[in-house]
C-alpha cells in the first residue's frame, strides 16, 4: 500500500484541480466516505450525539462536509469553530454556509467558553476531529490545548479526519500537544506520519477512504513509501508449484555465525533459515565448537574451521571457506549473529566481503565491524542487506541513536544510498531501503524486543534469498536487487508475523525467539487462510 508524505499529497491534490477534480469535489468525496465508515462503525449513528471540531482549513472543510451528511441521516449534530466565519478558507467558507443553510448549530470557541464546552463535550456520543490537517506546520495555539485536554480526557471515542490534529503527517512528530483518536480515516493515500512513532500511537485505528485521484497523478507525483501488507507479500514467498525439483533448486545457504557463549545465535539463524524454505544450509564454525552444533542441528550441516586457543576462527580459516563458497555453488552468505569483536575475526570477515560476490546477509556483529571499517562497503563487490538495530546504524553512521530513532527514514534512506545497499533498520515499523524506494512493515509487536529475534531474521531473509536465487522463483525478479529487496520486505513481515502469532499463545512478556520458528510454518501457510 502507498503512503505519502503531507507535501506529496498536497502535490497530488494541486494535480487534481489542475485536471478539473475541484477541491470541493474531493472535499465532499471525503466527506461521504468518513460518514460511511461511520455509518459502518456505530448502527445506530443516527441517533448519537455528535460534537465536530472544526479549524479554519481544508481539514475544517472535510469536517464540514461530515456535519452536513451526518445531519441528514439524523444525528444530532453541532460543529465547534475554531476560527471565526470570516477566518474560514474559500472551500470550508462554502462548506460551512451549506451546513449553516441545513440548519446545522455552530459555536465558536472562545477560551472564556470553557464550561459551555465541557457540557458539549459531555452530552457528546462521538467526537470528530478536523481541526488541524497535514498543513500544521508549528506547535499548536495555547488556546487550543485546554480544549484539546478536555476531549481527549471525555473517554468518548474520537475520530480524526485525515490525521489527529497536532500529529505531523510526514514525520510523525508530535507537537505539544495532539488529540488522540480511536479511528483516523486519512483520505487519498495514507500519511507516512500515521505509521511512525510517536504519531501512531495517538491514531487508533487508520482507515483510507478512496477520494478518485487517478493513478496516473500518483505516478506523477512518483510516490516512493509504501507500507507493506500480506496483499503485496503473498506473491513473493516462493512456492513449490512443480513437481519435478530436489533441494539445489532451493539453493544453498552458508551461515557464518557463533561463537564462546553464543552458540544460540548460530541455532537461531540457522533454524530459520532451513524452516523458511531454503534447500540446503551449512554453518560455518570454528571446530571446537562444531561438536556443539551438531547436537543443536540436525537438519543443517557444519563446516567446521581451524580455531585458536579461544575459539575464534582465524584469518587462515578464508581459503577454505571461500572454497566452499565456490565448490559447493552458495547461493547466499549471511555473516554475523553471536561472531564476537575478535580482531582476527574481523580481518575474516574483511577478507571475505572484499572477495565474494553472492549476496550476502549482515547482522550484529558482522556490522559493529563494519563501523570501524566503513570503507569495505564501498570496495564490496557483493550486493549487501544490512538488518541494523538503531544502536548499530548509528554507530554505522556516527550519530547518536536518539538521534537515529527520531528520523529513522532518513538515516536509514542516506546509508542505504551512500553505500549502495538495501538498509532494514529494525524496530517498530521496520524500515526497508535501498535509498530510493522505501517500505515500512506493518507486522510486529512489542514482545519480539527479546535476544535472538534479530538471528531469527537474518536467516529467514538468507532462506528466502536462496529460493529466490534459484531457477525455480528467478522468473518473478528482474535483477538481483530486486530480488533482495523483495526478500528482505517478505522476511521482516513474515518474521513480525510469527511474532504476532506466537504472542497470541505465549503472550508478549513472555516472548522468546525459539518461539518464532515453530510460527514459520504457519505464516507461510498464511496465504491460504
């Protein structure tokens, strides 16, 4: 699904009156569809009490649109102007005087009023919010914010127009204060600011209403965010359609991964790996610990290395892995869960990035590496997903991770664009990049910021790479990149899936990675539920 941010949609709006859709049109288009959602919402709308504040702008004007049509079913209805008549925009001016002429009541707010609105407030059954749109460019008036205290302190169930007043629609930035709705119907396309936090949590439920913007506009305007759904995932998990196939169609994955005391991180990945889908997957890990493995593992081969004294696999363990590499026809390198910062360990990995040339996966500490040594992925020849935390992107880059959380989509687009590579930064709505296009997922909960969800990850994306990868799922990308980006976007929905299915048996609290890759099976089933 397609998400805009507030200026694209006012490009997108300036198209359509440019090509004769009036603004009035697509006002009153909103205004249809909002009623009908709640129409769907409460049977018996034409008896409740509605309250509707109304600003001054386009969004005062959507709201102006809903008391005129919920004043026809029956409610009854009564509109709290923000601004004064005069103050009102040519389009809500219209509106207001259609409303107006209908017979719709209208109070003016005014800060002396405080108790008259208190009343309103209370006989009130439902509230809509179309006050300030996607255009709030600053904090809100101090005028407003008692008002706003008072709505969202009336536990009556709120509806936002568009976006919850004081909720910036890009970003999801919060101003000093904001109406926390229970459902947002947001018109045209969704607002990138409904998805990413803090905004989200003041929107509730998010629904589109289709207001007729041609798809030829939205080409023009040339959307690049979208959020993704199990409509758009379903067609990129690999199926076994044929009949006639053995596991090297499915490809073959090496995991480089574990180390002293973290093991679990090799099983984690390695587990996901193999029950995602791939035909073959080997870990390669030092050979005093491959004893380890081979209990943990049954279905995964090992390629045990020459270790040190600590266990750590050193510079001489290359050749023979890039041998495997080549002798054994990889598909996909994932490198990092549980290695450890062991400088000869880096020098590995430094080795290998600079000599392959098959896709490769990297993770944990594969990345606090790299952020030493940032210029290895420059000089890679291998087309690289990265799956950062925010601690890890913003060594990655320098910065502070407070500073990478509150503009996640930026950092997350310039590193992506700067070293050519497909960025999936990890946390609430996982962000999908290669620094162009941009997908947020939308699968997920709180329960999965637990040790190992992130090794679960990385293998399922490597399974899911190696099926794509061979002959039997190529034909649906178009080129390598493609086919990472795909992976990596079905990957984080179908692991944030699992976790969602897992935590209905387990909870959230209780939440363990293990817990995923018994769920893997029935996401990918998913598509026939």
């Amino acid at each position: 699904m397609k998400i805009v941010s507030s200026e694209q949609m006012k490009k997108i709006d300036e198209e359509c009156i440019g090509q004769g859709i009036s603004g009035l049109t697509l006002m009153e288009r909103a205004g249809e569809g909002f009623v009908k959602i709640l129409k769907n919402k409460f049977t018996n709308l034409n008896k409740k009490n509605v309250l509707i504040l109304s600003g001054k702008g386009n969004n005062g004007g959507d709201g102006l649109v809903v008391a005129r049509k919920l004043f026809e079913t029956g409610s009854k209805v009564k509109v709290l102007l923000s601004a004064g008549e005069n103050d009102l925009s040519d389009n809500a001016k219209t509106n207001f005087d259609k409303a107006k002429n209908l017979g719709v009541n209208f109070i003016e707010y005014n800060e002396e009023m405080q108790c008259v609105f208190r009343e309103e407030i209370e006989k009130a059954d439902l509230i809509v919010d179309a006050i300030f749109g996607t255009g709030l460019k600053s904090e809100l008036p101090v005028s407003m914010m008692e008002l706003f205290k008072q709505v969202n302190n009336s536990k009556k169930f709120i509806a936002a127009c568009d976006i919850p007043s004081g909720v910036n629609g890009t970003t999801g930035k919060v101003a000093n204060f904001c109406i926390c709705a229970d459902l947002t119907v947001t018109f045209g396309l969704p607002k990138s600011g409904l998805f990413l936090l803090p905004g989200r949590n003041f929107t509730g439920e998010v629904m589109v209403v289709d207001i007729g913007v041609p798809s030829s506009i939205i080409e023009k305007v040339k959307v690049k965010e979208r959020l993704s759904d199990w409509q758009e995932i379903e067609g990129m998990v690999p199926r076994r359609d044929k009949k006639d196939v053995y596991k090297n169609n499915f490809g073959h994955v090496l995991i480089l991964a574990g180390s002293v005391g973290m093991t679990g991180a090799a099983e984690l990945t390695c587990q996901a790996a193999i029950r995602t889908g791939a035909g073959l997957v080997t870990l390669a890990i030092a050979e005093d610990l491959n004893h380890i493995m081979e209990v943990k593992l049954t279905e995964v081969m090992t390629l045990p290395l020459p270790a040190m004294n600590r266990k750590i696999l050193p510079l001489k363990s290359f050749k023979k892995i890039m041998d495997f590499i080549e002798k054994r026809n990889i598909s996909v390198l994932a490198m990092g869960p549980g290695l450890s910062m062991d400088r000869d360990m880096g020098k590995l990995l430094e080795n290998i990035l600079l000599n392959i040339q098959i896709p490769c996966v990297l993770d944990a500490d594969a990345l606090n590496f790299l952020a030493e040594k940032k210029e290895i992925l420059k000089k890679t020849r291998a087309k690289l997903i990265i799956t950062p935390h925010p601690g890890e992107l913003a060594r990655l880059l320098g910065k502070n991770t407070l500073n990478v959380q509150k503009e996640r989509i930026k950092w997350a687009k310039e590193l992506a664009a700067e070293y050519n590579l497909i960025c999936l930064l990890k946390g609430y709505q996982t962000i999908i990049t290669d620094g162009d296009i941009l997908y947020l997922n939308s699968t997920g909960n709180p329960g999965m910021a637990s040790a190992g969800m992130g090794d679960v990850l990385t293998g399922m994306i490597a399974g899911l790479i190696a099926q794509m990868m061979g002959e039997v799922s190529q034909k649906n990308c178009f080129s390598v990149q493609e086919l990472l980006m795909a992976a990596a976007r079905a990957g984080a929905y179908l692991h944030g899936l699992a976790g969602d299915f897992a935590s209905r048996e387990k909870g959230e609290v209780s939440l363990i990675a293990s817990d995923l890759l018994g769920k893997i099976p029935e996401v990918i089933m998913n598509r026939k539920k």
